[in-house]
C-alpha cells in the first residue's frame, strides 16, 4: 500500500516492491546500514516498551538485552496475568520465555493481560482455527472487502478460500494456492471479522506451508494489472484499528529514556534473513565491544553478529551466545 500511495505503482502477484523499482526499509535500517557502511556494526535496537508497563518507554537497547530486562526498565508491569508480544499486535509473536534476548529485528515489546483476545487469538492451535472457521464463517465477505492485496488488484479473495477448508490439497483450486499471495498483514482477522474472530490469515499461512511441503511453487505471477476502484473507500484509520483491537488505551506517546544498560545480553542467532549464524566464540572468551561473536555459515545468506555488551561469554550454543558483563 505504501509503494502504490508514494508511486502510484502496483507490485505484481507474488512480487517485491524492487519489481516495481522501489526499496522499502525502517529508516532505523537506513541509519544503520549507514553506520555499517563506516565500520560500526549494528549492536544495539530501538524497541518500543508499552502495553500494561508503568511506564511505557523507546529505549535504545543492546541486541540480546532481555524481555525481562526491558520490561523491568519499563517500571515493570501493571497486573500479574500478563503476556507479551515481540513485534507489533498484528504480526509480532508471542513470547516463551522472558529470560531471552532481543533480536536484530525486534522494534517493540507490547505487554498484554493474558485473557487480551490478541492474546488469546494467538495462542490457538491452527487445527482450533480450521474448526472454529468451518463452523462459523458467514461469508460476509469483509475479509475480502479490507484485504490490501485483494484491493490493490491481486486475485486474493479470502472469504473464498475460507470456503475452501474441506477441500482436497492434492488439486488446489486457484483459493487454496492464492495463499502465496498473502502479505499476512492481519487485517483480515484483527479488523474484518470482529464479529466471528476467524483468521483468514492463520488459514491463508497453513495453507501455504502445506503447499512448500508438498514441492507446489507460486502459480500467481500477473503483473501490470491497477488497483481496484475499492482501493480508495477501504482504508482503515489508526484510531478504528486501535479500538478494533482493544489497543486504544496504550496509545499513549512513549517517554525516550536513552540506552539501556544491562548487566548481560543473550543474543539469538536466527532471528534475520537466512541461515543461522555460527558462534565463533566459546565459553570463558572475553570480547570487547563490537567483537564478532558468530558468523554466517559457508556459502549461506546470513548475518554476522557482534558483541553487543562488552564482558565474558557464558552460554553458546546453536541458537544463542550468552554475555557476562
Ligand atoms: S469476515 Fe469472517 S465471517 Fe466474514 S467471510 Fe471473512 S472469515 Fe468469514
Ligand atoms: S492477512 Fe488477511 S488481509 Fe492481510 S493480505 Fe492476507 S488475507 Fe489479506
């Protein structure tokens, strides 16, 4: 939507917005790539901490710095019976464990109570959604009519594939294999099916990680078609989404509070584009600031990581390396 509202340009079915001639990135992303380019790797997150925190905060914190840490910089939490969210309400995922690190990709922590429905919808097993939206899809089809890639032209119709469920994934109807069209941007479930609570979008992911596994590629590729004429009549403000979703009394504006400091960082190593990182580091090592700690695997699209707190390795393995500082 963004690439069409700035250029007047449709990305194509299955596309990137660089088909089009177009790079979208955070300007976060552009400043570091910046900093990057001049030698200083990217150590620390700009993260969002709100939700039910005292005080709901932007910090600059080091990758690998802990939900729990963060939460505690926040002045802690208001209720006890709360969960939380890495990433934003739509997209972002819950959190297992609070004793884990940030990541490169982590722009915010939202703080919910446990029974919050974002919450609750979240945490349903994707054979609840397939029987909850059996039973009680009313083909509305206001999934269909706010969905951004069905009104910017694509062939997506989620009330279809909601019809869809029972059917037989050995011969896709063009419903089922339109999954690889989906942005999974949750429109559809947080937003369209306020009344039912159904999620298009969990059907529309299942869908497609079926399909992967079945060898079945993208059959969607129109290109040069425009925007529907619906475009313009279905956006949905802010404010509406907030009040949809239940969010509207955390929109409060963010107090800046500058770096955080942490006494130890565990820092994920597959939370970026591409294979997971390799540790290079073992336990006892003592790296300064800006050490490289892993590195991408041979011949693999990866990202490097870099000591992110100055201090001594304490935990590494496959997935994380723990810092002492
Ligand atoms: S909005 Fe909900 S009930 Fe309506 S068609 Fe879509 S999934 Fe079904
Ligand atoms: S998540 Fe829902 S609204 Fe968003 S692109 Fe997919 S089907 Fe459309």
């Amino acid at each position: 939507m963004l690439v069409y509202d700035v250029t007047g340009r449709v990305m194509p079915e299955g596309g990137l917005p660089l088909n089009v001639g177009v790079v979208v990135n955070n300007v976060i992303t552009l400043a570091q790539v910046a900093e990057a380019a001049g030698g200083k790797p990217v150590t620390r997150r700009y993260v969002t901490i709100t939700g039910e925190v005292k005080k709901p905060c932007v910090v600059s914190a080091p990758i690998g710095a802990t939900y729990a840490d963060l939460v505690a910089i926040a002045g802690g939490t208001k209720t006890d019976e709360i969960c939380l969210i890495d990433g934003g309400p739509m997209m972002g995922r819950l959190v297992d464990n609070w004793g884990d690190g940030i990541a490169k990709t982590t722009s915010g922590i939202l703080v919910l109570p446990a029974d919050h429905f974002i919450v609750q919808m979240k945490k349903r097993t994707i054979s609840q959604e397939m029987k909850r939206s059996r039973s009680a899809c009313c083909q509305c089809f206001r999934c269909t009519d706010l969905c951004p890639r069905h009104n910017l032209g694509h062939e997506l119709y989620p009330h279809m594939t909601m019809r869809t469920i029972d059917y037989n994934l050995s011969e896709p109807s063009g419903h089922i294999t339109s999954a690889f069209l989906c942005s999974q941007c949750g429109m559809c479930e947080m937003v369209a099916c306020d009344i039912m609570g159904l999620s298009p979008r969990r059907i529309f992911a299942e869908y497609r990680k079926q399909l992967v596994s079945k060898g079945i590629k993208n059959p969607h590729t129109r290109k040069g078609f425009d925007a529907r004429e619906s475009y313009k009549n279905t956006k949905v403000s802010i404010s509406t989404v907030l009040k949809k979703m239940g969010l509207a009394e955390y929109a409060v504006k963010p107090e800046f509070l500058g770096d955080a400091e942490v006494k130890s960082v565990k820092i994920p190593l597959s939370r970026h584009t591409g294979a997971p990182a390799s540790a290079c580091v073992k336990c006892g090592d003592k790296v300064r600031m800006c050490d490289v700690v892993a590195v991408p695997q041979d011949g693999k699209l990866g990202a490097a990581y870099h000591a992110s707190i100055a201090g001594t390795i304490t935990d590494v393995d496959q997935k994380w390396v723990g810092i002492k500082g």
